[in-house]
C-alpha cells in the first residue's frame, strides 16, 4: 500500500518546492483525478505553471472523461471547478464542456461555490455553442499584452480554435509589458527581450521571485520561482524564445488579429502615439502595413463602453470594468453576474471589430446576445 508521504500528490508537492517542476508534473501522471480531487487539481495546476499547454489539453480532456465516467465525487468543489474553468481555457470540444455541465449539475446544487463556476461555464458555453451558426469558425487572435487578458477571454468565449490554444501562445500571452516595451520587443525581433545583461530577479510583496526587465517595460509574473529562475533564468528564456518562434508564425497568418489589453490613452482627446510605430513593428512580421488591431481601454473613469474607429485597420474601445476595485483574472470575480457581463461587452466589441474587418461574416440573424 502507498503510505501518505509517498503518494504521487505530496512527491509532486516536494519536487515542485524544490524547483524541478517537470518531476512534478510527471510524478502525477496516470493519476485518477476521480479518486482523488486534490491530485487532479494539483496536476491541472502544475501544468499551467509548467506552461505546458499540450499536456494541458490532454490532462484536462482525461479528466473531464474520468469525470463522465465515475460521476462528481462528494466535497471535490475546488477540483471541479477548477476542471470546469480549465475546460474552457484549453478550448476543449463544446460536447466535452457540455458532459461536464451535466455530470456536475447536481454537485453545484449543493455547493455555492461550484454553482457560481457552473453558471458562468453554462452561460460562455452557451454563446460559444451558438457563434458557429452566427458567424463561421474561430479567428487567428494574437495578444500583443499588455496584459494576460486579450489571452484569456476570447478563448473561453468560443473565438479561439483548439489548436491555437497551443499556436498562438505569444510571448505576450501570459505576461505584464508597456506598450512602448512591446513595440520595442517587436522592433529588434526579441532579440534583447529577456537578455541576461536586462533583466534581474525582484521579490514581490507577496514574497514571490520573478524576472522583470531593468526598464520596468516587462515583467514575467506567470514564470516564478525556482524552476523557471534557476540558471540565471535559462529556462524562461527558452520559453520565450519559443513564444517568439510561435508568434512569427501566427502573424503570416492571413486572418490574424493582434488585441491590445490596458491602454491608458483616452482616444479621441488623447491621439495613440504609439500606433504608427506598432504596426511597422508588425509589419515586419506580417508582412504588410494596416494590421488589424483592436485596443481596449478598461480603467478610464466615467467612461461609457464605446468603440471608435480610428482608421480601417484599427478600433480603439472602452471597456469598463465593473468597479475599480474588479479584478478579473480572479476566478471568482470573473464568473460572477458582473463579471459575466463584463466578458460578455468584451467579446461583442471584439466580434464587431471582426465583422468590419471581414474575418468574420455573419450567417445568420442572431437572437439577441
């Protein structure tokens, strides 16, 4: 029998304190997250960290039929929740995340904190469900930052196809830059991006190590700790560099659209200075000026929800959040009815802006959204 300091949980726990993240994410490989909910969070969680987005999928898919199969464990909220959230953001099949609605529909009724998961699943995957029949396929949507946001929100909305899951994570993808940092990282071809000589290792308040950029213009808050600081940093290097190689493919792609999160311009008073400059920055990677580029404000005060169009190729549009205190990469936040609606704005400039531009058609006359 496995004593309970040798099983594949608290061995994944100690290899990850120890900084071999890698060891840990294969310590609970075959585990049965059915049988045991911590492991099947754990791992789920160790994934992301690892940011290895095709064990991600598959892990998550496994999951989600071990699930089918076994039925919702008692007092397992935070593994099903977090199986839910994560079905959604590894854009996995609209019937698999339907499976997982009815296997847990009854387990949410029992605990408030599964139900609010549930709902706001239920609710994104009922738009996603219904955007085919509107409007065809997904689109090629490329964060370019400056936060973790244009990542996250279109893919659990039903725009991002599951393949790009893993081929369009960026550089920018899941990290914190300015924009005159990003330009600047587009301008040299990332080529200094993440250079040793750049960068230094900072502590945050919340006593977490990670690297940022000397000029403050990048910082890398979803690769801490040891494993990913370890050898001067070598190992989020070369996830940069590989982001890097993603991203130039994903920019010849004929459909993309580049999202721009957290700008604190307030067009039309304040003119984007930096525009000009971003887009022959990605010319240099698209191939062609004119990029297709939306960038949303979410933080000017007394400010409407509103989009401008600011020439052909370009929508610049206030997306409030709900209340200066909103943060919306907390799950919770996210998935309560302000938080939803919130989303829900997001994706409708979004999808408008894809309409103008064409990548999108619509098929039909939709219900209301």
């Amino acid at each position: 029998m496995t004593t309970p300091d040798a099983s594949p949980l608290r061995l994944a726990a100690r290899l990850r304190e120890a900084g071999d993240l890698p060891a840990a994410v294969q310590a609970l490989d075959g585990i049965d997250a059915a049988a045991d909910p911590q492991a099947g969070f754990a791992q789920l969680r160790y994934l992301f960290e690892l940011q290895d987005y095709v064990g991600l999928q598959q892990a998550t898919r496994r999951q989600l039929a071990a699930l089918s199969r076994a039925g919702a464990p008692p007092d397992a909220t935070q593994w099903l929740a977090t199986l839910l959230r994560f079905a959604e953001r590894c854009c996995l099949p609209p019937a698999e995340i339907a499976a997982a609605l009815d296997c847990t529909r009854l387990a949410a009724l029992a605990q408030p904190d599964l139900m609010l998961a549930w709902r706001a699943a239920r609710r994104r995957q009922t738009y996603r469900e219904a955007l085919p029949t509107r409007f065809g396929g997904g689109v090629s949507l490329i964060s370019l930052g400056t936060n973790c946001l244009p990542w996250h929100l279109p893919g659990r909305w039903g725009l991002r196809r599951m393949a790009d899951f893993t081929a369009l994570f960026g550089p920018f993808s899941l990290a914190g830059h300015s924009i005159p940092g990003m330009i600047a990282a587009l301008e040299d071809d990332f080529a200094g991006y993440c250079a040793l000589e750049g960068t230094r290792i900072v502590t945050t308040p919340r006593g977490h190590t990670m690297a940022v950029r000397k000029d403050r213009s990048a910082h890398w808050n979803h690769n801490r700790g040891p494993y990913w600081l370890g050898q001067d940093a070598a190992p989020l290097r070369a996830n940069l560099a590989a982001k890097a190689d993603l991203f130039r493919a994903a920019c010849r792609r004929p459909d993309a659209v580049f999202l721009l999160a957290g700008c604190q311009a307030e067009y039309p008073e304040e003119s984007l200075d930096f525009l000009p400059r971003l887009d022959a920055a990605l010319a240099r990677f698209t191939g062609h000026a004119g990029n297709r580029i939306l960038i949303t404000n979410q933080t000017a005060r007394r400010r409407e929800a509103a989009s401008h169009q600011v020439d052909a190729t370009t929508t610049f549009a206030y997306c409030p959040f709900p209340g200066t205190d909103y943060v919306w990469h907390d799950d919770e936040a996210a998935d309560s009815p302000a938080g939803q609606a919130f989303e829900h704005g997001y994706m409708l400039t979004l999808i408008r802006s894809l309409l103008r531009w064409g990548v999108l058609h619509r098929l039909s006359v939709p219900a209301q959204a």
